[in-house]
C-alpha cells in the first residue's frame, strides 16, 4: 500500500569500535526520528561498526553476524513499537569465508521482510572491500512496505545507473542508498568538494531517469585517514533537493508523495520509450574489437 505523503528520515552519525555504543546510539536516533513523524527511517552503510574496510585485517570478520540475527531482531522491537519502517545496513556472516555488506528491510509492524546484498564491490585506497564482502547473489531488489515499494542499493552501486534503472524498473519508487563515503587526505579542500558534488549528482541523476525518489544517507566523523563527509540528502524526481544535512551527527528528514510518480512517469515517459531492443551491448565490460 502506498501512503501519502511519506516521511523519510535518514541517520547520519559518527561510529566507534564499541558496537553497542553504536547501535545505542542509533536506536535512540530511531525513537527521536519517530517522534518527529518518520516513517521510513534509514541507517548508515555498517551503521553498527567503525568503517573497518578502511584497512585490511582479519580481526574484523569476527564483527559479522547473520541476516536476520541479533541485530535484525534488535531493531524489529522499535520497529513495531514505533510503527516505522528501518532500513539497516549489516555486515553478514553467511558461512566461514562467505561474508557480504547486506542491507535488511524491517516493516513497521516488525516484521523482517528481507535483505538485499551489495552488488558492485569496490576496492580502492582506504575502501579494502573486496578483502571482505562477497558480490552480492540476490540480484536487485524491492520490499512492500507499510508506506510503499522501496529499492535497496549500497554505496559503491550508486554509481552505476544500470542497477537504479533494473530496481526502479522493478516497481520501487523510493530508491535508498545507505553509504559509508569519504575523503582522503590528499583529497582535502575543492578536490573533495567535487567528489562530493559528484556523489550527489549521480544519485539525484538516478530519480531524474527513473522518476523516483532517491534517499542516501552517509556517515559523519573521522576514522583513521578517512574524513566522512555526511551530506546525507532526500531528492525528488525531478532531481531537485528536498532535505540536506551537514557534517555532523543528525536526523535528515522530507516528505515525498508516492502517488505523484504515476502522473509523473506519464508526462515524462522515459520508460514508454525504452529502446531495449538496442540495449544488448550493455552487456559487454568493453567495446572494442575482441566484440567483433
């Protein structure tokens, strides 16, 4: 069933290596954005642990846990305590040497409707991923929630239109992007305003192609050499920003009207005028001549 209008609620917070300090932390945020009229409330990418993949140890694998586990079942009791929606960012044990960066789907009566796992893996300095999380097996996803169809994406799938467009084709009209983005610090100053910039635009691209509305929330606070820069946003279809936040630790909240995106889909018909009869080249990694 799709409500309107939906209040979207994003939590943007620093974290530590005390995980239960964490996780405090972010129910208590839970329960004050609740109190503020959220309905769908989205957490930080690995919203429980410091952003470990910032270095490579296997120390960390000792942090995951199953999906739906311990912390699933924490977070289903506010849930339906506050009759909210949450949408929770997990490091997944799925069998000794199988873990994933998972996202799992709470409905707002409690009820654990799934997860989705990471796809796009990145590997880069200071984001070690691919030492740690398998690529996602699930395929794209969306959940019938309380207060409508959303799809989940993580972090590094944000940047790959190809995975917005096949989850927004798929019926969502919210899409989220939970996110643990940073600068380094050889990127201080306009070089990370221009990543930042960029973050944003591909994302705000995304509701523009596929008119949705996006919501991505990011991390805040300093871990060893990563500076992240928060700037959690809700943007609507026309790519246009609803709510912003800042640097520091806070509840970013919007509105959105789900049932405007029929009527807007219509004017706009970029799906009517699809060409995927053209698309077949996509699914090549290169054009060149090993394609013939």
């Amino acid at each position: 069933m799709t409500h309107s209008p939906v209040s979207v609620a994003l939590i943007q917070s620093p974290c530590s290596e005390d995980i239960e300090s964490n996780i405090e932390n972010t129910t208590n945020l839970i329960r004050q954005a609740a109190e503020q009229g959220a309905n769908i409330i989205v957490l930080q990418e690995l919203f429980a642990w410091p952003y470990f993949c910032r270095e490579i140890d296997d120390r960390y694998f000792d942090w995951a846990e199953p999906v739906p586990g311990p912390t699933t079942r924490r977070l289903e009791k506010p849930a339906a305590d506050l009759q909210v929606v949450i949408v929770a960012s997990l490091f997944e044990k799925r069998n000794p040497g199988i873990y994933h960066n998972t996202c799992a789907v709470i409905d707002a009566d409690g009820t654990y409707l799934g997860k989705y796992r990471k796809m796009h893996i990145p590997e880069d300095p200071g984001f070690h991923e691919k030492y740690y999380f398998t690529p996602g097996d699930l395929g794209y996803r969306t959940f019938d929630t309380r207060f409508g169809r959303i799809g989940i994406l993580i972090c590094w799938d944000q940047w790959f239109p190809e995975a917005a467009r096949i989850t927004a084709m798929m019926g969502a009209r919210l899409l989220i992007y939970p996110t643990a983005i940073a600068s380094l610090p050889e990127e201080a100053g306009e070089t990370a305003l221009r990543y930042r910039n960029a973050w944003q635009t591909i994302q705000r691209s995304h509701g523009v192609a596929n008119g949705c509305y996006v919501a991505s929330t990011n991390r805040v606070g300093n871990e060893s050499q990563l500076a992240f820069w928060g700037h959690s946003f809700i943007s609507g279809p026309f790519g246009e920003i609803l709510a912003e936040g800042g640097l520091d630790e806070q509840i970013v909240m919007s509105d959105i009207d789900l049932s405007s995106l029929d009527r807007h889909r219509t004017t706009w018909p970029f799906f009517r005028d699809r060409r995927p009869d053209s698309y077949n080249a996509i699914r090549s990694m290169w054009l060149d001549d090993e394609n013939g």
